[in-house]
C-alpha cells in the first residue's frame, strides 16, 4: 500500500522530468521552467564584453543595437542560425546600407558575411573615439532598420539618426555581394571569423567545443537519471 502510493507520487516527477529528453534539463524544485528558446541568446553583457542578439525574437533588430564601448572591449554579436541569414556589416553614416570599404578609399570596414547558423562573432574596440556603425546586408533588413552602433555620440550623427537614415532607404536598398566573412574594420577589429556558438557558453570566444561536450554530457546524465527514476518507479509498482 504504502508502496503504491509511493508510485503514484512519483507519477508527475516522471512528466516533469521528460523535458529532458530534448536536452532541457529543468531544476528538479522548478518543474515548471519553460524550455529554453531554440535559438541561442546573448549571456548579459559582463565589464569588457559587451554581447548583442542578432535578429533578437525573429525580429529585424540588434538587441541592444547602441553601445558604449571603450578601448579593448569585446563585443560579441549572437546570430540565431535558420532560415533568415543576418550580417553585422560596417556601414558608413553617410551612405546608409552600404559597407565601408565601399565607400571609404581603401579603409575596409568588418563584416561578419551572412549566417545562417547559431555562431558568435567578436570585434574588439579600438578607438573608442570614433563612432561605428553597422548594419545587416541581408537583403531589406537594413531599410528595414535592422542597424547598431558603438559609440554613437549623443547628438548629430546619432543612432537614432542612423536608423532613421537606414529607413529613408527602405525599398530602394541595394542588394549587396556576400564574400563571406571580412576580417579588419575601423575603430573596431574582428581577428576571426564566426564560430560556433554553444548555448549557455560563456562569454568567451574560445571553448566552444568543450562547452559543446558539456551539453552533450548534460543530455546523457539527464536521461540517467530519467532511467533511474523510472526503473525505481517501476520497482515500486512490483513491490506493490
Ligand atoms: C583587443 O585589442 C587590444 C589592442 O588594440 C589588445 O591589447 C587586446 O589584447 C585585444 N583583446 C583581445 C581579447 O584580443
Ligand atoms: C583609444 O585608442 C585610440 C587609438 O589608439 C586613441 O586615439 C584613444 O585616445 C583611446 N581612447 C582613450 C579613452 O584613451
Ligand atoms: C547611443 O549611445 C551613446 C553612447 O555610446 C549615447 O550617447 C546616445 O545617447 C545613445 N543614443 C540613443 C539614441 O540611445
Ligand atoms: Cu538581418
């Protein structure tokens, strides 16, 4: 009897825990946490790393899209990966959704290429006296007003200014030439191309695969555990 009962109270812990089965493993006092959103998101933002959401909840946005980043912070831009491809793209504030390099006689600007994949890019500020602009070169994103800024001073060449500048193009946005990843940039360098990007890793660019492993092993203790507690349910029901 007492062991029935025993079952029977395990019953919900066996509903609450089969979210582990898709890799989501909910602390066990707060059976109801949500699944975490498939796409990676940015970890908070941390002294000297700045980190950014491309495409932040399937919308055309950088979230945040203005920062403030002196000498030597990393900023990391997060791209969600599926169907809609995302750039960060240096732009030039007075030709608005085009790159620099196309703009700036010979000084070329960073560009991540299009992603269509979870990766992670980082630029690294160096010369925080100068804004930088970017934008998205998917094509209608940027009049779309999918652009960001580091630096972007308080008024004139605002980025307000910027997006509103971004929007003005709207329709008549040219479609731009993907060459992939561009290294380099102004005021703001990239030194690698994107990478994988591990969900939950930390903020640092490097690791990803060891914190790849760690998920993988996550998923296996999760269902050794799942096993665990239904074969103990199971026994229980015999014992009854
Ligand atoms: C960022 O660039 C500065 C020099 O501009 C360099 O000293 C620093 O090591 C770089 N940071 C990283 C993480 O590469
Ligand atoms: C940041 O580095 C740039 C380029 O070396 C320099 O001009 C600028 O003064 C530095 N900023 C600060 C706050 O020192
Ligand atoms: C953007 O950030 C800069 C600081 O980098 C700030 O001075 C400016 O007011 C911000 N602009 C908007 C529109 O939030
Ligand atoms: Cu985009």
């Amino acid at each position: 009897m007492f062991s029935t009962a025993f079952s029977l109270a395990l019953l919900p812990l066996l509903a609450a825990a089969s979210p582990q089965q898709y890799g989501y493993a909910p602390p066990a006092s707060n059976p109801t946490t949500q699944a975490a959103a498939v796409a990676p998101s940015a970890p908070a933002s941390t002294s000297g790393q700045i980190n950014i959401d491309v495409g932040a909840g399937g919308n055309f946005v950088f979230s945040p899209a203005n920062v403030t980043a002196s000498n030597g912070t990393l900023v990391t831009f997060f791209f969600p990966g599926g169907a809609i491809p995302h750039s960060v793209t240096q732009g030039d504030f007075a030709n608005p959704c085009q790159p620099l390099s196309a703009q700036s006689g010979g000084s070329s600007g960073f560009d991540s290429g299009l992603q269509s994949t979870g990766v992670q890019w980082t630029l690294n500020v160096t010369n925080d006296q100068i804004p930088i602009y970017f934008f998205c070169k998917s094509p209608t994103h940027c009049g779309l007003g999918m652009v960001g800024s580091i630096n972007a001073p308080s008024t004139g060449n605002t980025f307000d200014a910027w997006q509103a500048a971004a929007v003005k193009v709207g329709a008549s946005e040219q479609t731009l030439q993907d060459n992939g990843p561009v290294t380099g940039g102004v005021g703001a360098i990239a030194t690698a191309t994107p990478a994988a990007t591990a969900s939950g890793s930390s903020s640092s660019g490097s690791g990803s695969s060891g914190s790849g492993g760690s998920s993988g092993a996550m998923r296996v203790s999760a269902s050794s555990a799942l096993s665990a507690i239904f074969g103990l349910a199971v026994a229980m029901l015999f014992v009854a």
